[in-house]
C-alpha cells in the first residue's frame, strides 16, 4: 500500500503480524495492546472489512489516492486501487470489529476468516479502542456521521490538521479535492478498507480467531 508509507502484508505475515501477534508473539501482542507499538495492517491483494459502534476522531483529514499491492508495479492491471484515505490525529472506537476471509485453501480447509474485536465498553470496564496518526484506504463506506467546523473543497496540497495531513508521495495528487474537519463522530460504521494504518493502537479487551468459513463483521 503506497497511500501512505506502509507496506503491503501477505496472508501468513497477516494472520500473525496484523494485531498484534497474538500467535506469533505474546510480548509483542502485549505491547501493541498497551499502544507501545505501531500498528500497520493490509492484505496484499484483498480488502477487509471493518465495522464499529461509533468512532470518535480528532484533526479529520479525507483526500484521494492510490493504494498498491505488496511489491506489485501500480501500473500493472488489477495492481492498484483507488481509496479515499480518512486521517485522524486521535480516535476512540468504541465495539471494533475487523475481518478477512481467505477462500479456498488447501487440505479441505475452504474458506477460513480472520476476526478481530476490540474496545467492547461492557467488557473492558469501559474502556474503547485508541489510536493515533490513525489512517483508513477505504474503498466503501456506510455510517452516520457529523462533522465539527469541517472545511470542504481544499486543495489537497494545503491541506494540514494539527498531528494528521497527507504524506508527501507519489500516489498523493496536490491539486486534488480534498476536506478536513476539527471533529468527526461516526456511528453505526461498516466499511471496506485496503489498508489501516496508526502510530500506536491500544486494543482493549482484544480477541482474535480464526473460523472456518465465512463470519465477517458484517
């Protein structure tokens, strides 16, 4: 994924690298869910799912651009996919939920998916899902939202929102459309994202599991 510096992840590397190496690594689970760590997730050549109960963001940024595949040269058909990228300086997300069906493997395993929760407040003694530098390639979106102060229509290349604004790159147009806002409150979110990208990600109450067939968040 190009849209910001982050790179893409296969599915082994997914299912143990992408929050926070539950399998792989127990240290390593502990310090991301205590936000030590910094969290990059995608999945080369497929889209997740992500939904959640409300997300609440501070410093919005939203602009276009273009997300690629692991290694894979964008200009190859199929190998790059426009986004529309959501930045935040800082969010709480409350009752987050990602997944990722992988089909047909092999040994008559069929499909299986990758679930993540987190941030349950009936859980975790209230306590939600917190991110900073947080960034969302999205490809679908569906949710309620309101914006505080939004500025709609910037020039993307003028765009900047204190702790949050677009990474200077190649696959970031400066004169394209872009909007940006003091707040932004999300409800009821479901989307499809290629890539999510976060400075530290603190996860309480996380469960991860591995299911045969297809359970996505939504």
């Amino acid at each position: 994924m190009s849209s910001q510096v982050r790179g893409g992840t296969r599915w082994k590397r997914f299912a143990v690298v992408m929050v926070p190496s539950v399998v792989a690594t127990a240290a390593v689970g502990v310090g991301l869910a205590q936000g030590a760590l910094a969290a990059s997730f995608s999945v080369s050549g497929q889209q997740f799912k992500v939904s959640a109960a409300e997300l609440n963001g501070e410093n919005f940024v939203q602009y276009g651009s273009i997300a690629t595949e692991d290694g894979a040269d964008p200009t190859k058909e199929g190998k790059a996919h426009a986004v529309a990228v959501s930045g935040f300086s800082h969010a709480t997300i409350s009752k987050m939920c990602q997944s990722v069906v992988t089909p047909n493997l092999p040994f008559g395993l069929g499909s299986v998916t990758l679930r993540l929760t987190a941030g349950d407040p009936a859980k975790t003694n209230g306590k939600l899902v917190d991110a900073t530098g947080l960034y969302l390639d999205v490809s679908d979106l569906n949710a309620d939202a309101e914006f505080g102060n939004i500025d709609i229509g910037v020039r993307t290349g003028d765009l900047a929102n204190p702790g949050v604004q677009p990474k200077a790159g190649k696959y970031v147009n400066p004169n394209g459309f872009s909007q940006r806002a003091e707040t932004a409150k999300l409800t009821g979110v479901k989307q499809q994202a290629w890539a999510t990208t976060a400075g530290t990600f603190k996860l309480p109450g996380l469960h991860l599991a591995l299911s045969k067939g297809v359970n996505e968040c939504y």
